[in-house]
C-alpha cells in the first residue's frame, strides 16, 4: 500500500500484554457463492494499542466452494494454492501464531446441511495440514449479521478511524451472490425502537456500545436474484427446460451455471427494458424490505456487486464514483436497447435494473440519494473480511 492507514480500537479496549509484539497477522478465507478469495492481513500496535495495518495480501480462485457440493475434497484443494501464497507473505516464525479462519456466506448457507457441513470438514482438515494456528471455530458458515456487521466495520476503519466515534460513521450496502446486506448507525432512537426482531444490535467501540441497525437478506445476492428472475425458485434444480427471459440480449442462447447446476438461458424474444423491470420489481416486492426512513439521510457506501455492475456498465471506473439509482436505470435503458446476444457480460441488463430497483424499491433511497459506489478504500477491499479479522485476532 501507498500509505498506513492509522485505525482506533473497533470493539474493546487491548490489554497490555497484547501490544507486546510489533507486527501481527491474520488469514481470513471468503468463501462467496462465486469464487474463495484470501486476504491476508499485517498489522502493528501502537504503544496505546490502536492498530494500523501495514499490508494486505489478495488472490483469488473460482469457482466458489458451494460448486464443489459432491466433491468436497475437490473444493477444498482449490484453496493451497492461496495457502502456499499466505505462507510467502508472512515470516516462518510467525507461521504458528498466525490465526487462519474460513467464513463461508450465503452460497454454502444456501446448499443442504449435509452437502455445506461437508464442505467446511474438507477445509478444515486441509487447514490442520497447513502450520497456522487452527482454532476449533475456524472454519464456519458466517451468519448474515455478522457478514453485514464487519462490512460495517471494514469500511469505517478504513475512512480513517471513524469507528472512534459513532456519529460521524456511515452506512453500507453489501450486494453478494446470494444475499444483500444493510448496516448503519441509527440517528434516531425510534428507528431502533421499531426495528424487527433481530435488526438491532449492539456493537462495541472505543468510546462506548451502539445499536447497529444490520440486516442481512438471504436470496437477494446477484447470482440468487438470476434464478428468480429468470422464474425459478431458490433450491429448484429442475434443468429439464430453459429458462427464458426478456432480460437477455435478442438470440440469446446460452448455458448459465449456479450453484453446480448448469441452467439453458434463452431471450424471450427481443430485449425489453419495460418487461424486465416488471420481472425484477417482482423478486424485490417478495422481500418486502422496509428500510427505515431514515436511511435517506445517511451517507451510505455500496460495494460488491454493486460496483461490479456498475463497472461493467462503464458508469464508474476503476475507483468507484458516486451514483444514483437513477443513473442505474438511465444507463439500463441504453444498455437494454442496444445490448448484443455475444456480449461480455450478457446479465448487465438485468443487472443493472436489478441493482436501481434495489436501492429505490428495496431500501427506499431517494433519487436524490448519492450512493459511493466503490470496490476499495486505500487499495484494501471493502468487503467484511477486514472487520472479522479484527475479531479475529483479539481487537
């Protein structure tokens, strides 16, 4: 990285005997719906404990396990190649104190308990096999709160320590291959008052607790979105017929896979903007979402797949932008007319409805509302694996 990113205590205050050593590391696994990523991440402590972080190392490999529902051994072997990575990274004497974790989210909470518990045993022998500090817990399915909790969590560290004080903090939007997550601090004591069951909960930091508002909303992921879409419902892995849809590209015919399960994909007639966005509206008003009234007042962050899509539709570069979900649906329309069957990405119609009719439908964002759309903070991922290494590693 170009520079330290100085950070404040996140959950409790360190005791002294944890700020005896000068670097600390930590290896967390994301294991998504579509590929297993590694981040491994140094840190230091500074004499009152805060921590900066120094580095981050990245790669990853696709598919993501949940493809491996059959062949668990297969799944986790396409883990050592990162694993030899981590190893590089990080020095031989530090190799045992080092805590490695593997947080699997909604591709395997998705999949039978059978064919995940599988899955996540195959890891974990391959982790024992490996000189890291193993604990009993280190391999798991993340619920979604926590999933929505340490995105929370990432993206405030990393815009320069404001997990120090809970007023100036922002909220997130998290769009993954199965769910879609929502976390801010409430301003208003009747939002959490009248929050749902489960909504609300309490998170510590330096200064004191908060309710975070946090949800997480299994199904609406981008790839779990595709197959409703496209009419089938979640766990259906009927593939006797195709699935057709006005959202494709005219002529389009072609295989699509989700979850191990290889799907025909076929235009239903030519590519119809309208059509598609009655079809997407469908999916959304299923969830019956509700975001509290107040979130159109927060300063809100959107990452994941929401700049996935935005990226390839060319309305943010490579360092995010700031968006609407109007400027969504106004590159959708263009991107609906004049889209080809042979295109990179044949979904970004979809996509991108699916995406606006999300903020405005799902969480009730204004027109007005400006999203920061991004990928990263100082060239550190924006995703929730930094947050649950801090809790990780005893922050």
């Amino acid at each position: 990285m170009d520079s330290i990113l100085v950070a404040v205590l996140i959950i409790s205050a360190i005791s002294a005997s944890t700020c005896l050593e000068q670097h600390e590391y930590g290896i967390m696994f994301d294991a998504g719906s579509t590929g297993s990523r590694i981040h491994v991440f140094t840190f230091s402590r500074d004499k009152d404990g805060s921590l900066t972080l120094n580095h981050e190392l990245y790669k990853h490999v696709s598919p993501g396990l949940s493809s491996y529902a059959n062949d668990p051994k297969k799944g986790a072997d396409s883990l050592r190649s990162m694993l030899e990575d981590a190893k590089a990274v990080i020095p031989k004497d530090r190799w045992a104190s080092t805590p490695i974790a593997l947080k699997a989210t909604a591709g395997l909470r998705l999949l039978p308990k059978a064919k995940s518990e599988g899955l996540l045993k195959a890891v974990f022998h391959l982790f024992k096999s490996y000189p890291f500090k193993v604990e009993p817990d280190t391999v798991d399915i993340m619920d979604g709160t926590h999933e929505g909790i340490y995105a929370w969590m990432t993206i405030n560290f990393l815009l320069k320590g404001k997990l120090n004080n809970a007023k100036n903090t922002v909220g997130t939007l998290d769009l993954g291959g199965a769910s879609t997550q929502i976390a801010f601090d409430p301003s208003r004591v009747s939002t959490i008052r009248h929050a749902p069951k489960g909504y609300a909960v309490p998170v510590k930091l330096k200064d004191g607790s908060i309710k975070l508002y946090v949800h997480s909303y299994l199904g609406l992921g981008l790839e779990a979105a595709h197959l409703q879409i496209l009419g089938r419902k979640l766990g259906n892995r009927d593939n006797s017929s195709p699935l057709y849809s006005p959202c494709m590209p005219t002529g389009y015919d072609a295989n699509w896979t989700y979850q191990g399960v290889v799907f025909r994909v076929k235009a239903k007639g030519k590519t119809d903007f309208k059509k598609c966005m009655k079809a997407v509206e469908r999916v959304i008003t299923e969830y019956h979402i509700g975001a509290p009234k107040e979130l159109k007042n927060k300063k809100m962050y959107a990452f994941s797949a929401f700049y996935w899509v935005a990226l390839d539709a060319g309305i943010v570069g490579k360092n995010g932008g700031i968006l609407t979900w109007a400027d969504y649906l106004h590159s959708a329309k263009k991107v609906c007319r004049t889209i080809k069957k042979d295109a990179k990405w044949p979904f970004v119609c979809m996509d991108l409805i699916y995406a606006a009719l999300l903020f405005r439908d799902g969480y009730h964002l204004s027109r007005h509302n400006k999203i920061h759309v991004l990928n990263s903070v100082h060239d550190v991922d924006a995703g929730w694996t930094l947050g649950a290494t801090f809790s990780m590693i005893g922050v």
